[in-house]
C-alpha cells in the first residue's frame, strides 16, 4: 500500500491505530487492513517504544505503516523511515508548517493533524503543505484516542472546500457509527483506535473486521 493509493478518495480507506504487538499487526495485514499507525508519543496509553519497534521492518510493503509523534525532535521520525520501520510520519501535536516542510524536504510523506472545535481550527490547514490532513477531536494535552466524535457538518464542509487535500477522519469512529462516519464526510481514510480496541494497545478484530467491511461498502 502507498501513501498515495491510502490517501486516494475512493474506497475509503481504513487505518488501525495504536497498534502495540507484532501479532496484532500481522492480523491487519492478513485481513487487507490499509494502514496501521504506531504511536511514539511516550505519553500516549499506546506508545510503542522505539526500541520495541523492530517488528513493524518485516511488514515492510505489506501495509502502509504510519508513525504518530507529538511534538517530537523530527531527528525520531526521520531515523525510523531510515532504518525501515515506517513509510509515512503523522505529526500529532502543535507542531509548525516548518516541521513539515524539513519532512517533506527529507522525501517524507507527512499527515499532519488538527484538532477540531470550530471552523476557525481548520484555518491553518493549508500552511502546512502537507500529504493529507487528519481532522480529529479536540483533546488539549492528550492529542487524540480520546474516543470523542469531531462535527461531521465542519468535516464534509472541509471536505468539499478542497477537493485537492486528501483528508483523514478520526475521533470516536466505532463500527456502530462507521458507516455513517463515511455517508456524512465522504474522507480519503478512516483513522480509528479506541473503537477498534479490546483495551488500549490491543486490537480487537470483531471490531476490525466490522470497521473493514464499511469501509468497502
């Protein structure tokens, strides 16, 4: 899976975040999940600690690996591209259109993430200049996996406004709500965690499946 084909606009594409064990990442692959996202944020109640992420390498061209960072030194993302463990940085955290572009300048594809209140949070979206932006609840000092919904109204207005920028919905996305999740938004991909999730970290693949099959409708 390349980022370009994740980020293309039609079938919805489905990424499972907060991915902690290699056995859950080979069950993403083997049931056709796009992507997976691994988080690197020492804060996050499913951080995978860059020493302990040497398993993502064997899935290498298998399923689009994502790194999630809030705020860290880009030295981090940069070196785990280098060595093989992931294809594409998600930047989480209040981090500034020039982390983007010494990323992008680097050969990096980068999401960057916004935190959604208000249409005034989606202002700055285009400053970044980056691959895709992820719309995500607002969560100060926690930067997601909150399991709360975002308006899907300022969504799909943001959605239909640039019709150009590949754009990730995340926040509170259950197989309970998925499918109108997509109906209302109409995003490149789906970003989900807690409501793909036995206990944080740890997948639950009744609720994969169910997220996968809506994503294919």
């Amino acid at each position: 899976m390349s980022p370009d084909r994740f980020l293309s606009p039609s079938p919805t594409s489905l990424k499972i975040c907060g991915v902690t064990l290699a056995d859950d990442a080979l069950r993403l692959v083997e049931l056709g999940v796009d992507a997976l996202g691994a988080n690197f944020w020492p804060h996050s109640k499913r951080y995978l600690a860059p020493e302990r992420a040497g398993f993502l390498k064997e899935f290498e061209g298998r399923i689009l690996r994502v790194g999630v960072f809030v705020n860290a030194d880009l030295k981090l993302p940069a070196k785990l591209v280098r060595e093989g463990l992931i294809d594409v940085v998600q930047l989480h955290g209040d981090e500034t259109p020039d982390d983007v572009v010494r990323l992008k300048e680097a050969g990096i594809p980068v999401i960057k993430a916004l935190g959604v209140r208000a249409l005034a949070d989606l202002q700055r979206a285009h400053e970044f200049q980056a691959d895709s932006i992820l719309l995500d609840a607002h969560a100060p000092g926690v930067y997601g996996g909150t399991g709360e919904t975002i308006d899907w109204t300022l969504a799909r207005r943001f959605v239909e406004e640039n019709p150009g920028l590949p754009v990730i919905l995340a926040g509170g996305i259950t197989p309970d709500n998925v499918a109108a999740a997509i109906a209302a938004v109409r995003p490149a991909a789906l970003d989900v965690a807690s409501g793909a999730e036995e206990s944080p970290g740890i997948k639950d693949f009744a609720k994969v499946e169910a997220l996968l099959a809506a994503c294919g409708e």
